[in-house]
C-alpha cells in the first residue's frame, strides 16, 4: 500500500465519485456529508474499508485518477463533485497572542514635496491696542518782508538796495542794512519786489542770488510814475543770500520814495523745505 505524506493532525479520504461499485460502497458505509466515509454506529465500513487498502497502481482499472494528498487549506483534487464525501479533522486552536516587539529605528526622511496650494483667507482679527503717541510733527518755517521809505538813486554801476522797515524777520534771517537775507532752511521760496519808478528816471533793478541776476524790474523813463512788481519762486540752498541789486548804465537810475508812505518792498517765504521734495 502507498502512503502520501500529510500532516499528522489532517486525515484525507478521497474524493470519489458515486458511480459505479463505489457508490455501493459508500451507500453501505453511511450517509453523505461531514461524516464521510464513517457510517452512523462510528466505525468504517468494511468494504469501504478493503477499497481503501488496494494499492495505488489499481485505482486505474477502478476508473479513478491517481489521487495525489491534498491538504485541508487547499482545494481537494481532482475537484469534488456533488455527493463527494470526505473526512477532515479540526485544526489546532490558535495559542495566545506574544507581547509587541521592540520598536524600530526611525525611518530616513523622505523628499520635501511640492508646495501645496493656497489656503482660504482668514478671519480678519481684532482691532489692536492704540499705540503711544508720535512725536509732534516739527514743520520748517522761514520768512521776510521789508522795505524801505526814502528813495534812492544810483550812484556807482552796482549798488545793493539796503531797506529800513522791518516788517516780517523769522529768524532774523534779514539783514536791514546790507539787505541781504541769509537762507537757514533750504527749500523753495517766493520772492517779490514792488517799487515806485521816478518821473523821467530810469528804473532799472535785479533780484540776486549770492552773485548771480535771477530776475530784472525794469521801467522807462516817463512824465508818470507808476509802481511796478517782480515775483518768481527760486530755490535756496543752506547759505544762499538774496538781495536787490541798482544798476546804472548812461541815464540816471532811481526808484521813488516818501517819508510817509511805504513805497518799496521785498519778501519771501519758505513754501517747501527741501526735506519734502
């Protein structure tokens, strides 16, 4: 008889099919189904029993394949049929589970991925504390405005205007004087002079920068005298002087005054500090 090697605690019986003497063997063994080949008092069959013991080399000449061991957790060979009856023990009981090994090493650091999308908007967040009060805002002031009451003729080829009425000195900036104004703030100012021409005179006059002629005041000689105005905006640097300059050429050059009446003037005011532009 031969053997196929399976594990002790399986026992496989054959699959047959119910045909011919074997059908009759298995109606006189017992009844189909978990039993198998065991009939109902609990022992084999003894014709089953005496099938079982031929040798394998005459399961041919029965109809029936060679039968190779098939194990419980893989499907019986050749395929059961309807009907097919077979014995199987029952597996061991599974034992209790071990305790949880050491924990590993961690693992290395994968590649930083691809920035993801961008997020929802926030809520907006509550209205913060009033901070300290800043530092008063210190604005740069500076100013003049003069004139003089006399009038005045030329008597060299350039002669600066002096001026005896202090009107408007920030600063004390103007010199009466010389006539000069001495610029402490650089920025853009406005100037302006306005002087009353004398009858069948000349009147002939410039607005200087240190020693440059910015802009001239210039009248005819006429039977009426009239008061004439000069005004433009310059910008002054840190140092700069401004003063009226009387020129004389071949005629006579003079601008009209009274003791009484304020004929001549000069001004000018800081409109923009240079630390603004």
């Amino acid at each position: 008889m031969r053997l196929w090697p399976c594990p002790p605690w399986h026992l496989e019986v054959p699959c047959v099919p119910h045909t011919g003497p074997i059908r009759h063997l298995l109606r006189q063994g017992g009844t189909a189904g978990c039993r198998g080949a065991w009939g109902p008092s609990g022992r084999a069959a003894p014709a089953l029993l005496l099938f079982l013991a031929l040798p394998a080399e005459a399961w041919p000449s029965l109809g029936l394949p060679r039968p190779p061991c098939v194990h419980c957790c893989r499907p019986a060979w050749p395929p059961a049929a309807p009907g097919t009856y077979a014995l199987r023990s029952l597996a061991r009981p599974h034992g209790e589970k071990g305790e949880a090994g050491v924990r590993g090493r961690s693992g290395r650091s994968g590649k930083e991925g691809p920035p993801g999308a961008r997020g929802l908007r926030g809520r907006k967040g509550q209205k913060g504390e009033v901070g300290p009060p800043g530092a008063p805002c210190q604005r740069a002031y500076a100013g003049f405005s003069v004139g003089r009451r006399e009038g005045l003729h030329s008597t060299n080829a350039f002669q600066a205007v002096p001026f005896d009425t202090e009107l408007v000195n920030l600063d004390d900036a103007f010199d009466l004087a010389s006539g000069r104004f001495l610029c402490a703030v650089p920025g853009v100012y406005f100037l302006s002079l306005t002087v009353h021409t004398w009858n069948y005179k000349e009147t002939y006059l410039h607005i200087m920068c240190n020693r440059q002629a910015t802009a001239v005041l210039y009248a005819q000689p006429s039977e009426r005298s009239v008061m004439q105005t000069q005004s433009l905006l310059l910008p002054l640097a840190a140092g700069d002087t401004v003063w009226v300059r009387m020129f004389q050429r071949d005629r006579d050059n003079a601008i009209y005054g009274e003791g009484g009446d304020l004929y001549i003037t000069f001004s000018g005011h800081l409109v923009k500090p240079a630390t603004e532009l």
